[in-house]
C-alpha cells in the first residue's frame, strides 16, 4: 500500500501527477503493449487465431441492437452492465489493432446510450463497478478516437455515476448499499478494481476525487486480497473465484501500466498460486467442484495469462489453452492482453504436475489418476467453514469422477431470486442443506442439519 504523508492527509507520498503515466492508453496495456500485439499477430499463429476471433467477435456486435436500461428482477442491471463491458473491450481492442473507425462508432452507440442510463444501479454496486469498467476502457483504450465533446460525456459519466457513488460508500455515508468496502468476498475485489479503473482512467483530468478513490480503494482491498492464502484457494468456490480474479488481476495489472507500481500487491501470499484453484478442482469430465453457489462448468479465465506471464508458470497457460479446448477460436480480447509475452506451453508435459492438492484455508482437497486421460480417476472433498459467502451446509461432500462419467455430483446454485436465498430462508432451499449434498445427515429436522 503506498506510503502516506502527513497522516490524516491521506494523500499518497509521491503526488498522483507525478506517477501516472500521462498518455493514454494506460489501463492494462500501453501503446507500446498493443504494437507488441500488433506484431504477434503477425508472427505467432495462436495470436493471429485470438485476433481472428476478437474480430469476428466484433463485426457481430455491429449487428446487434444498443444496450438498454433493463433490470429484470428488479434488483440487477448487471446482465447489462456485462454486456456493455464485453462489447467495449471487444471493440475498442479491434480498433486498437487495425483502426476500423466502424469499432469505434459502435462502441460510441453503446457508451452514449449507457451514459444516459438514470444511474448504474448504485444499490446493487456490481452492476455500478462493472459499467465503470467498461467506461473507462472505453475512454482510456479509445481516446484518440473521441472529440473534446465525447471525453468530456464519458468522464462525466464515470464521475458521476461511477466515481461518487462510490466515494459515498469508502465515506461512510451510502446508507444500506456500502457495505461492499468492508465486505470479505467476491464484491470486494470486483467493485475497487472496476472503480480504480475508472479513477485511473481520467486521474488526470480529476486528480482529487481519482486520488481519494484510489487511496480508499487500496484500504478497502485489504479486507478481501488476502483471503487467497495461503496457497490461491477461494471459499466461495470455483465460479466466484473466477469472478474475483477477473476484476483482481486487471485491477493489480492497471495499477501497474498507469502508475508504473502495483503497490507490492501481487506479492500478497496467495496469488501467484491462484491458478491452481481451478486447475485441481476440475475433474477429468471438465467438470469443476463445485461446491458453494458456483457453476460446474469449467472456467475460461485470461488472467491465467497475466499470472502466468507474472510468475513464470507455463501450466496455467496450458491449463487455459485446455479450458479452450485447445483452439483460439472463441479467444476474448483478455486473451490478446497476455497471450504474447506468456510463456510458450506447446511442449508443456502435464506428468510433471502433482495429481493431489490440498488447499487449507479453504479446507478442500483434490485427487486424481492422471491428467490427461480422460477415464482417469477424481474425487474432491470439502470440509470448510459454513459461514463462507455463498457457502451451502456441505461440510463432508464430494464428487467423484471415474470413466468419464461424474457419479457423484453436486447440484449447484439454485434460483437467485427465490425468496430469501440470501436471508431468511436460505437454508429452507434442499440445494442449501445437507440433503441436498453427498454428505451425512443426521438426525434430520425442518432446522439446519449443520452448524
């Protein structure tokens, strides 16, 4: 965490101005990053194959009508808000690499439309992260292609219905939607690192309300960043753990391309293992554990690529190019970010991996018979701590994999929305409780049949 000066000042001891790099793009790659990926395109087959991808990716786009203000459930605008990011990142890294003003326009439609949304949907703060994120990857990756007037619409946006709503909940004064900064899971990471986004990007046309937020940003951090020791596991599951990481490793890879430091951040114990988590925990069927309110499919993260390239480890991006099915077909532009640079994993030979994790915190152990055989043998168990976000009274359960068939299964997150699933009523759901897994229970009662 940067040092401070003068104490209750709380501004960071080198000025922001000073640090921030001050042409644009910064956030995530820099113009000398995106002439790297220019020329691996047109040297590497696999980048080539992403880039084709990416594209085609975005002629579809130009096709499909503008975003809207939607929330179906009458809680979330966060379908919207992801699709808004999905389709600015993939337009804005098109026309980073060929100049196609069309990728441009498009991306205008969609930013204009989302700036003049009433607001982000503060109340449900992901929804407000993840808009943010998008805006100023619109900004930053496609300045040169805006006129004083558009800059001017999207910094706007970004302050107004990004930036201060947040500055509300790192004050204190946010009412019953704050609760995030202090909050120890999933939501920590995703809403500071779609904010930081948003400061980064326009922090020096905004100094002030960009250096409060990143400063309360990196405070509030603290209280979820270290729950990846110590060896990367997530007590949310696998699904939440990808969510976590996709807004954790850009938030730390951002800091780093505009402010030249990520602060020591990516040191934090825990994080150079991360990788691991979705690698054991996804048995031979493709299939992850997936224990807690997660998915069991297995999961396509990018920022394998950025922890790879960070920490020397050739079998996160094998794992990723597996999670792909070995094509670059349905590459993403994450994927253009961090393929060039990360280690070469065409020779990479599984064998000389362990076949057993044990991940403590999280209280979770995996076993199989081989990598690569898809017949091979797999089991997962957990035992953990009930009390986790998202966790189900499963301590005890497991699946097993065998012959390329899961016999014993868990049956996942049922319907957010049921009433009370996240209160009251939570463990009256049979996905919740003990019944509802490959656990003992005993004595069973209408109450919990866990602690």
């Amino acid at each position: 965490i940067p040092a401070r000066a003068g104490g209750e000042t709380g501004r960071f001891a080198v000025e922001l101005s000073e640090m921030l790099r001050k042409e644009h793009p910064r956030l995530l790659a820099t113009e000398a990053d995106f002439a790297r990926i220019k020329e691996a395109i047109h040297t590497d087959r696999q980048a080539f194959q992403l880039y084709a991808a990416v594209k085609a990716r975005a002629e579809g786009i130009l096709r499909e009508s503008v975003s809207t203000y939607e929330i179906p459930d009458g809680l979330r605008l966060l379908a919207t808000s992801r699709r808004v990011l999905e389709r600015v990142e993939t337009l804005a890294m098109a026309y980073r690499l060929d100049g196609d003003a069309r990728f441009a326009g498009r991306a205008w439609q969609e930013l204009k439309a989302a700036g003049e949304f009433p607001d982000w949907n503060p109340r449900h703060f992901l929804d407000t992260a993840e808009m943010t994120r998008a805006f100023a990857i619109g900004y930053d990756w496609l300045y040169d292609a805006w006129t004083d007037e558009q800059r001017a619409f999207l910094r706007e946006a970004i302050i107004a219905k990004g930036l201060e709503p947040a500055l509300a909940a790192y004050r204190g004064v946010a009412g019953d939607w704050g609760w995030w900064v202090r909050a120890n899971h999933n939501w920590n990471l995703v809403v500071n690192g779609g904010i930081a986004m948003g400061a980064l990007a326009i922090a020096d046309e905004a100094p002030e309300i960009a250096e409060e937020v990143l400063l309360a940003g990196l405070d509030s951090l603290q209280h979820a960043i270290g729950r990846l020791a110590p060896d990367g596991g997530w007590d949310e599951g696998v699904g939440y753990w990808h969510y976590s990481i996709s807004y954790l490793i850009p938030y730390l890879a951002a800091l780093q391309t505009a402010l030249g430091t990520d602060f020591g951040l990516a040191e934090t114990p825990g994080i150079a293992e991360s990788g691991t988590f979705p690698m054991y925990l996804t048995g031979p069927t493709d299939t992850t554990f997936n224990f807690a309110d997660s998915g069991k499919g297995a999961v396509r993260a990018p920022e394998l690529l950025w922890l790879a390239r960070r920490f020397d480890r050739t079998e996160y991006v094998w794992w990723h190019l597996r999670a792909a099915g070995g094509s670059a077909a349905t590459g993403s532009a994450g994927d253009l970010l961090w393929q060039p640079g990360a280690p070469d994993a065409s020779g990479f030979d599984p064998k000389g991996l362990s076949f057993d994790r044990y991940f403590r915190a999280v209280e979770v152990a995996a076993f199989r018979s081989s990598w690569e055989d898809p017949d091979a043998l797999f089991v997962a168990f957990k035992a953990g701590d009930n009390k986790a976000n998202h966790s189900n009274l499963d301590l005890g359960t497991f699946v097993l994999d065998a012959l390329g068939v899961r016999w014993a299964e868990d049956l996942g997150a049922d319907d957010y929305n049921l009433p009370g699933y996240f209160g009251a009523e939570r463990w009256n759901y049979y996905r919740n409780r003990p019944e509802g897994q490959n656990t003992l229970v005993i004595n069973p009662s209408a109450t919990p049949s866990q602690n």
